[in-house]
C-alpha cells in the first residue's frame, strides 16, 4: 500500500510544502476523498492530501524522511520536517499513516500536540521500540487546530 499525509485545520491552505503539492480530498483519489467526512471530523476543515506529485500519495515524500532516517541522516532537512514545523506554527493538523489494505488505518496513529513530540514518535516507530510495524503514523494536533 502506501503512505498518506492530510493537513487539516482553519489555517490549512495557508501551509506550503517543499516537494509535491496539496491537493483538497475531494480532488484526490477514491480513498481518500471517501475519508473527507471522517478525517474533516477528526482534524478540522478545510483538509487537503500532500500528493507527492508522482503516485496520487504521500508515499514518497514520507518515504524519503524513512530513509534519512535509515541512514542516520535525521529528518531535519527532510520536506516532511518542513512541513511538521510549518502545520506547527500555523496551528493545522497532520495526520499520517500506512494505508494497509486497512480503511481504518488512519484512525490508528499516535497522537502528538507539537512537531518536536512527533519526531520522537516517529524516532520510536522507526526503531522498533514502539512495539508495531516500523511505519510512520501519527496525527500532530497543535492547539487550536481543529475546525
């Protein structure tokens, strides 16, 4: 499967990526814009998909922070560490997650309330101290980010 990212909140449109582009739900692919109901509920409108601009997913750009991290590179320069402090600033969610042939995947990520918390949740998910597959998944909740 593959990897998604949605920037959801007030301030959403205001955020900029470095690599691909952000698309709202409804404009993406049938997975997710059957999710904009349950993702808007969650983590406030408007939402939009970070599509990679090659696979109609996030999965390269998420995969490109994995493998900064596999080579001991961090995720500081990555375009997915720009996009954390940028959502972080401007109060807007992000949500991750591994679309596993699971269409709850996305309801099952870990919850962070700032950029730095969700570097050492993704630091543990991609040690394999956390327990779970070595997957990036979370939804960063800055206050006053929803709706």
């Amino acid at each position: 499967m593959s990897y998604f990212a949605v920037i959801s909140g007030k301030n959403a449109k205001s955020v900029s990526v470095r690599e691909g582009h952000l698309v709202p739900l409804s404009e993406s692919q049938p997975y997710i814009a059957n999710l904009t109901d349950a993702l808007a509920e969650r983590d406030g409108t408007p939402a939009l998909l970070w599509d990679d601009g090659e696979t109609g997913t996030s999965n390269d750009v998420i995969c490109a922070a994995e493998e900064d991290l596999w080579e001991e590179r961090g995720l500081e320069s990555s375009a997915l560490w720009q996009l954390l402090v940028n959502c972080d600033r401007s109060a807007v969610s992000v949500r991750v997650w591994w679309a596993n042939n699971d269409p709850n995947a996305f309801q099952r990520v870990d919850i962070a309330t700032s950029a730095s918390e969700v570097l050492a949740l993704i630091l543990r998910q991609m040690d394999g101290s956390s327990g779970g597959p070595r997957n990036i998944c979370f939804v960063m909740h800055p206050s006053s980010s929803q709706a």
